[in-house]
C-alpha cells in the first residue's frame, strides 16, 4: 500500500496572496502599507487609484470659511445727473 505524502498546512497569512486591485501583482496582506490592507498593495496604490489614503483621511480637518462681510458685498453708490 502507497503512503499519501504529508500536507504541512501554513499560516493562511503566508500561503494566501491577494491581488492588488491597482496593480494587478499578488501580495500578503500583512506585508501591505495601506490602510486597505484586503485591496492595496501598498500605500502608493491606495493614494493612486483612490487619489487620497485612508490614513490622511482620518487625520483631515474641514477647513473654516471666513464669512464674507456685508461691507464688501454694497456696491458702492453712482452719481446720477
């Protein structure tokens, strides 16, 4: 009787790639610097199909407006003869 050979199972991390949805090349996601570790390969990738990181977005502040004063908005009055 023949003996099967011996599956060594590994961690999912390392025998599983994924493929960039950017770049098309397979990568592990635990070695990925984006924030999108399931769809980036990298934060490149990321910031070039999205055209912003999702790291910069959660740091992002709203800027503030200035009101526009009433002043500037009158126009100035014309002589009529």
């Amino acid at each position: 009787m023949a003996e099967e050979p011996v599956t060594t199972k590994f961690d999912a991390e390392i025998t599983e790639l994924l493929r960039c949805t950017r770049c098309n090349l397979r990568y592990a996601a635990g070695k990925s610097t984006s924030s999108l570790k399931l769809t980036y390969c990298s934060f490149l990738c990321e910031l070039g199909d999205l055209g912003f990181s999702m790291a910069g977005l959660e740091h992002m502040e709203r800027a503030v407006s200035e009101p526009a004063s009433e002043e500037d908005e009158t126009p100035a009055p014309v002589a009529v003869d």
